[in-house]
C-alpha cells in the first residue's frame, strides 16, 4: 500500500458509523424536493431542505428551465470570460442588482464559488479580513485562499469584533464577512452594530445572505437579514445563492460597479469555470419573480416558523437564538445525533444530523428547516415523533 493509499485508509469514520447502523448521509430521493420526498419506495416528511418558499417544484419555474433547454441547450461547456454568456445571464445579473438595490451583480456557477472567488481576491497582502468564527464552510475556504491578513471574531460578539478591528490598521483596507442568517443555528447577526462598527472604523462589510433572501425583509420582501435591520443600502457586497430559496443552482455577489467590475476580471473561479447553465438561469430567474409577487409565501413561512419555535420550546428542547427557519435542536453528542437522526428517520421524518465540522463537537445537532408550503398538521406530525424519540434518548426530560 502507498503512502497516500495508507493514509486515507486511516479514514474510517463512516465505516465505523455504518457498521453501528447509524450512517446518516448520502440518503437516496426518488421523487421532487417537496414537503414529502419518497426514499426507498416509502413517503417521508422533507424537513431538511433549504428551499424555504417551497419553489423547486412550482410549474412556472419547472416551465421556465424546460425552455432555457429547449432554446439554448442542456450547458454552456466554456466559461463566462469566452464562449459562456447568455442574454439570459445578463438579464438575470440585472433583475438580482436592482432587487438587492446596488449597481450591478455577476451570477457564478454555485454558491460556494462567490464566497470563494470574492474572498480571495478582493483584498491584498497589507488587508485585512475580519470574520465571524461561525461563517458557512465557503467563506472560510475563500478567506484562507486570501493574501489578506485574517482576523476571527467570537460569534456575533461585537465587543470582540471592535477589538480585532482595533488591530487593524487605519489606512488599510478592513472587509468584515459574516452570514446574515448563520445556517446551522439560525440566529441572525448584528447587522446594526456591525454597520456601526463598519463606520467608526472605516471598514467595508459583506454579507452572506444566502439563508437570508426569501426569508427575511421589509414587509415580507425577502431581500435578507440587511434590509430586515433597515441597513442594505450601508452594506458593501451581498452574496446570495440560488440553492434555496431560488429554486435552482447557482449564486451572484451585488455591489457597486468599480468593485463588481474588478471581480468580473480577477475572482477565477468565476473566469476558470463553466458558466451556470440556461435552465439553471432560467429557473432562478423564475423563482426571483415568484418571490417579488407574491410575499404572502413568506409571510406565510414566518406563521409556521413562530409556530414551530414555540412548540419546541413549550417541549423543553434547546434550540439556541435561532429566530428564523432554520432551527437547531441541540443534542450535543454525536453518537445520539446520528442515532435520533436514524430512529427519526424510521418513523418517516428526515432531518439533517450536523455534526463536525459543520459545528463544534460539543455543539452537535438536528437541524430542522421549514418550507413555505408545510402545512401545520405536518409540523405537528414531526415535532411529536422528534420529541419521542429525543425523550427515548434522554437529550430532554419529559415534565
């Protein structure tokens, strides 16, 4: 055996966890990402997804991906730099700038392209990036391809966060990252203080508003947590995906012009990757427009997310700061994570065990996540098996 070979063969946690009977992963769909999915031949409750509004199956967008195909093709085989831009890039980089109220966007392949592209190239080597230690896994991989020097911040800790940019110095370029809603825990960040900080310091700020958009906003817009807490318009790049709430595949950074053509010419996986396919486009194009016209879906997914956190409270779960549809239901353990997440399973709910590195080893959970188009009778359904089978383990205490 080579050394390479050896190496990985050390690797052998999912076997271990497959031997015990609690593999949790790579867990087959056989039908549409809706409210049910079937896996295995059997029906089970989706509460798992990030498709918030509930739109990966609404015939307008499905339409409108069968007729990017039809009249452009299954992919784009070159990127956007040469053979790779549709009209319906451009028009779709134009609708998400003036939704996001900033002069002009570049749509990238996948989400964890922008956050990678973006950060580690935006800034130079006497820069500094300042970030929120629980910022999604593509911010973080974007910051350590990064010249830049690197300053982490205790989470949504803004005592911390001046601190660190009392470090920094004053005639040097000072980007602040941070999710706007954290996508394990579901909290928000303090998108105030930190503009505040952001002024007093002479720092830029973006944000990842991936969980955020179709969720969050003025008035059930859905333009994320920065136009929740009134402070778009002071926010200097927003990163957005198309995975979740936009039905479809993808991802777009907004901002100004001077910045956003600067990265047209220098973020490479955007330059040195395929660009998004047409029914990819069309799709996001179409979700966008759904969500623009019709804000009761949102308004509607907030009655079932205050609804959902209640009930778990009133059962005794911890479920942390999280205000918004995505909710942890900490457990602490990793063994018991995938174990519930199994007897879960069994009983027809799917939810999605969280484990490190996507958090902690101390902070293991089940992440539950709410669509638009759950219904409170499903809700119900799930929250009375997840509450058995956390009483069977011991994770929380019947009254």
């Amino acid at each position: 055996m080579n050394l390479l070979k050896e190496k990985m063969f050390k690797y052998d946690a999912p076997q271990r966890a497959k031997a015990a009977g609690i593999y949790p992963y790579f867990r087959v769909i056989e039908s549409d990402q809706d409210t049910e999915v079937i896996i295995n031949g059997k029906k089970v409750l989706m509460f798992g997804s990030n498709a918030y509004l509930g739109l990966t199956n609404h015939p307008k967008v499905k339409k409108a991906a069968i007729d990017a195909v039809k009249k452009y093709g299954s992919g784009m085989a070159g990127s956007r730099f040469l053979n790779g831009t549709l009209d319906i890039h451009i028009e779709l980089e134009r609708k998400l700038a003036h939704f996001m109220r900033k002069d002009d966007a570049i749509v990238f392949s996948t989400g964890f392209n922008v956050n990678q592209g973006v950060l580690s190239c935006i800034t130079g080597r006497e820069d500094f990036i300042i970030w929120d230690e629980l910022n999604h896994a593509s911010i973080i991989e974007g910051i350590r391809l990064s010249f830049s020097k690197k300053l982490k911040f205790r989470h949504n800790d803004m005592v911390h966060l001046e601190r660190q940019l009392i470090k920094c110095h004053p005639k040097k370029v000072k980007l602040i990252v941070v999710d706007g809603v954290f996508s394990m825990e579901g909290d928000v960040a303090n998108l105030p203080e930190i503009v505040r900080l952001a002024k007093k310091y002479d720092a830029n700020i973006m944000v990842d508003e991936a969980h955020g958009i179709g969720v969050m906003g003025k008035d059930f817009n859905g333009k994320g947590a920065s136009e929740h807490f009134g402070v778009l318009d002071d926010i200097d790049l927003i990163m957005g995906t198309f995975s979740k709430s936009l039905a479809s595949i993808g991802g777009f950074i907004a901002g100004d012009s001077i910045t956003i053509n600067y990265l047209r010419h220098n973020a490479r996986p955007y330059i040195f990757s395929a660009s998004i396919t047409p029914s990819a486009t069309a799709a996001a194009s179409a979700a966008l427009d759904i969500l623009k016209r019709e804000p009761e879906r949102i308004e509607h997914l907030w009655k079932l997310t205050d609804y959902s956190l209640k009930r778990f409270k009133e059962n005794g779960f911890e479920i942390g700061d999280t205000s918004t549809p995505i909710i942890p239901l900490f457990v602490r353990d990793n063994n018991k994570t995938f174990l519930v997440t199994k007897m879960l399973f069994e009983e027809g709910v799917f939810v999605n065990p969280v484990v490190p590195p996507g958090v902690a080893a101390e902070n293991s959970l089940i992440r539950f996540s709410l669509m638009a188009t759950h219904t409170i009778e499903q809700i119900d359904r799930a929250i009375d098996k997840i509450t058995k089978a956390f009483y069977q383990l011991g994770i929380i205490k019947e009254e």
